[in-house]
C-alpha cells in the first residue's frame, strides 16, 4: 500500500502531512493491510512532522510526501528541492532547536538520504509492532 502528497510548503503543510499520515495508516490498519501499533502512529507522525518542518524551513517550493506501508514497516519518504544533505548535529543539551534529524535517526529503523537531480529524498523506515 503507497500513496504520495504534494504539500504547498505553506504554514499549514505540516498538519497536513501528519494528519495525511494518521489518515493512511487508520486505512491500512482497518482494510487489514497491516496491523499498526499506537506506538508507530506516534512515531510515524513524530518522523513526518520532523521531515517536513526540516523541508518546509530549508528548501523553496513544494514538498512531496510518500508513504509505503508493507507487513512489518512503515516507509516515510520526503523530497524537496534542495539538494544539500541534513546532517544531524552533535548532541548539545544547551542547543535549542535544530534535534529533528537526531529524532528521526533514533526511532527510525533505518535512514537513508538520497541526492537527486533536483533535490533530495529522504526515507525513513519505522517499525509497525
């Protein structure tokens, strides 16, 4: 099960985003698909907030948000237009801000970053269980 949303990068695109994934994931739980935890609708909407704030702040344009569900995990694929890849910061309790890529690699069950011809895609991989 995948679906795919293009999101305007306004101020409101982030809710948007989660809620487009909360709605993926009730349908996917309730056609059967696949059996989704509490614990990875929160975690998936925590991934999709922290990915698409990290878009919405460093790249112009639109953002596409792609969701892949299959019988263990939960794919979160982000692109944007910038092509220049995140890296996670090192850890400084005093630093306000700038945590969402850290988040992202400590719950994600694999990260990947891929720089395109135009842009970058980001992929996140959560566990359903």
């Amino acid at each position: 099960m995948q679906v795919e949303y293009s999101l305007g990068g306004d101020d409101g695109c982030i809710a948007e985003a989660r809620h487009h994934a909360t709605a993926f994931l009730d349908k996917a739980d309730t056609a059967r698909v696949a059996a989704v935890s509490a614990r990875a609708r929160d975690l998936t909407q925590l991934v999709v907030s922290e990915l698409v704030t990290n878009a919405r702040k460093y790249a112009p344009g639109p953002i596409l948000m792609q969701l892949r569900i299959t019988d263990a995990t939960v794919d979160v694929i982000v692109w944007d237009s910038d092509p220049t890849a995140p890296e996670a910061r090192a850890a400084d309790p005093g630093r306000i801000g700038q945590h969402g890529l850290e988040i992202v690699k400590a719950i994600a069950e694999d990260l990947h970053i891929r720089q395109e011809p135009v842009g970058k895609r980001i992929t996140a991989r959560i566990a359903l269980a």
